[in-house]
C-alpha cells in the first residue's frame, strides 16, 4: 500500500525552512502544491491551537479528505514541525517528530547556521528520510 | 635517549581549571560567525583567526612551561611530540599523534581524531574555504616562535571538509639563536 506524506518545518515567522515528500507514493508536481497549501491552511489553527495546551505534539489538528495534519511545537522558538499524512500510527508520528526535534536541536547549535534561515544540510536531509521510512 | 619530559598531559589535565565544553565549543562558534559577518570575506576571516590564535599562542606558552615541567627539547621531533601529547592535552583536553616525518627531521603532521571545537559544526555552502579551526595553527605557530622555532603551520586535512581527521602540518623554517636584549659590559 502507498502513502502518502509530507513533512515541513516552520520557523516562526511562518516561512518554510524545510520540506521534504517522505510519502512511498509516486511523486505528482501538482500534489506537492496541494500538500504545501493544506499544510499553510492549517497553520492558522496551529496557532489557535498551541496556547490551548502544553503539549509539544498536536495530533490531527486539522483534515482535508483523507489527509490529516499532524505538527510538533517547539517550545522556546516557536517553529512547528508539521505532517500531512494518511496512516494512523499516532505512536509513530509522534516518535518520528522527537527524533526530528533533536535533529533540528542540532542544526540550531550548528555556529554557522543564522536561525530562522532554510535548513540545506544534506546530513539532516538523509537522517529525516531514514526516521520516516522507520517510523511512518 | 629517555627523555625526562611527561609523556602525557593526563597529569597536568587533571589539575588545571576547565570549562564545560558545549560553552567552548558555542563561545568559540560565535567568535567564528561574528568574524564572517564583520568581515564578509573568508579569506579574511582565515587569516584573522590565525592571528588570533597566534596572539594566544605567544601567551599560552608562558603558561604551559610553568605548569607542565618539560624541560628544555633536543630536537623538533620531541618538540612536536610534546606538543601532540602534552601541549594539547593540557589546553584542548585531547591527544594528537604525530606523523609524517621528512628525512630531515623539520617537517611532520600532527593528527586530531577529536577536535572539540567543531562539536555541531557543518559548513555551509557560503563558507566553503573556511579553515574552522584556524585559531589551532596560529596557536601552534606563535608558542614555537616564542622558544625560538620559526614555523610555518596548514591544514592538511580537516573533518569539516569530509576529511577523516584533523591533519596539521607543521614545518620547521629556521631555530632562531637566542638575543639577549643587553651587552655584558653595560
């Protein structure tokens, strides 16, 4: 069975700083769009969303036919690791976007790296594919 | 010949004051990244990272005389490998090996499996010539000359640029004779 998934992180001036199709599904330029666009419609609920509650990881905050979109708030920056996806492995997903999260801790370690500019490590890049094809 | 300098920093290590290494590694990370904004080119930021290092080294090694009882060297080779196990023990909290010798005895390398300063560290696109660690040599470089060794020091190898180690050269030019400032009969 093919599926489908997108991951996104968000700085928190609302500008994507990575993205990446880790869904087995064939790629489709258009459907890449369309990911993008569920993804920048649901930020607004994100937000609603993340000063209701503590947690990090917000699951199944918003739904387009039978995609869902899963994020991870981060808690001092404020950068949102967002899914689109069309599995229900809650315990997965969520696994997955802890890993990312150090991940990405390292990479805002990282001296030369300006915060809030796109991530372009090819490093970071492999190890997010790994974790989605082991987690996802 | 036994020589009758500690073989290892271990000693010495264990004595001196330190400081946690995530706060090295980002001060010196900062350094770094103020150096490439303030300066735009990385040539620039090269040589300005080596002058610092050699501003350190003509200090570090008042220090590291008085602290680490080496008595005065032979030759380069114990030089160099005070340097590799005492010197970089004591002062980066790691050991490097020496190796590569010329015939003549002036010219080695000093190898680093571990380099605390590039914990985090992955160069950019925008930074491709950057020699990270260029305070090292300069450190290098300026402790010699100040026991009278002039010496030229480069990076060989670095991880950053998808090396398997650290690799410093280090070349012996000339021993410059001691100066006394004075004359006998004055």
């Amino acid at each position: 069975m093919t599926s489908t998934a997108c991951f996104m992180i968000v700085s928190r001036n609302d500008i994507p700083i990575y993205e990446a199709e880790v869904g087995t599904a064939p790629k489709k330029e258009e459907a890449a769009h369309q990911h993008q666009f569920i993804l920048h419609a649901a930020l607004d609920v994100v937000q609603d969303l993340a000063w209701t509650t503590s947690a990090m990881f917000l699951k199944s905050v918003d739904r387009f036919n039978d995609l869902v979109v899963s994020v991870y708030v981060t808690a001092v920056s404020h950068t949102r690791l967002m899914l689109l996806h069309d599995s229900r492995n809650d315990d997965g997903i969520k696994s997955f976007f802890q890993e990312v999260h150090e991940l990405y801790i390292k990479i805002l370690l990282n001296p030369l790296y300006l915060p809030g500019s796109r991530v372009t490590s090819s490093h970071f890049d492999t190890k997010v594919r790994g974790l989605a094809r082991r987690y996802l | 010949m036994a020589p009758a300098v500690p073989r290892s920093g271990d000693a010495i290590f264990a004595n001196v004051e330190r400081v946690n290494a995530e706060l090295f590694t980002l001060t010196y990370g900062a350094i770094v990244r103020q150096l490439l904004t303030d300066l735009e080119e990385v040539e620039e930021v090269n040589k300005q990272l080596d002058q610092m290092g050699y501003n350190i080294g003509i200090r570090l090694i008042d220090e590291f005389l008085a602290k680490s009882n080496v008595t005065r060297c032979v030759d380069f080779r114990e030089t160099a490998e005070v340097i590799a196990k005492v010197g970089f023990k004591m002062f980066l909290g790691v050991t490097a090996s020496v190796t590569n010798w010329d015939t003549a005895g002036t010219c080695c390398s000093l190898i680093l499996e571990d380099n605390p300063l590039v914990d985090f560290v992955e160069l950019p696109d925008t930074c491709q010539g950057l020699y990270y660690c260029n305070i090292l040599s300069g450190v290098v470089r300026g402790a010699l000359e100040m026991v009278s060794m002039k010496t030229e020091v480069t990076w060989v190898r670095d991880m950053l640029r998808g090396d398997d180690a650290f690799e410093l050269q280090v070349k012996l030019l000339k021993q410059v004779p001691e100066e006394y400032p004075y004359k006998d009969d004055e």
